[in-house]
C-alpha cells in the first residue's frame, strides 16, 4: 500500500481479503483518521459486488477507498514525524 500509487478498485489483491482483514484496516482507519475527524463509527466489512470488488459498509465504497485513504494518512503522519 502506497500513497503515490492508489489500488484500483479492481484490482485482483483485494479479492482475498477477509472480513477479519477488512475489520483490521478499519479498526486502524478510525484511529489513524480520529485527528482528522474521519470517524465511521458503523463502518464493517461490506458484500462482495457482481465484478468481485470488496466493499466497506460506509455507503458501500471499494475496499480500496478504505485502504488508499488509510495509505495516505500513513504518508502524512511520516512526513510529519519526520520533521524536526
């Protein structure tokens, strides 16, 4: 996962995720997004729709919209941990 190069909401990777993984990522989304006001508190682990793509039930958005925002908000906290 990397902020410069976003998944695409088709990309095969995504299909094997489990809802245990997905409960992860959004478990780590809310408190990583918490200083941002990035809170779902209802968010979970969503169907799978005809193309195969995972969906978070935060009205339904790709699994890689979860996982994409969670990468940027990682980039960001390095950069800023990295200032002096």
């Amino acid at each position: 996962m990397n902020a410069h190069h976003p998944l695409h909401p088709a990309d095969p990777a995504l299909r094997h995720l489990t809802d245990r993984e997905l409960t992860g990522l959004i478990v780590e989304l809310r408190s990583e997004g918490r200083e941002f006001g990035l809170l779902w508190p209802s968010a979970g682990p969503g169907e799978t729709n005809l193309q195969g793509r995972r969906l978070v039930s935060i009205g339904n958005v790709p699994a890689s919209t979860l996982i994409n925002l969670l990468a940027l908000l990682r980039e960001y906290r390095r950069g800023r941990d990295a200032r002096p």
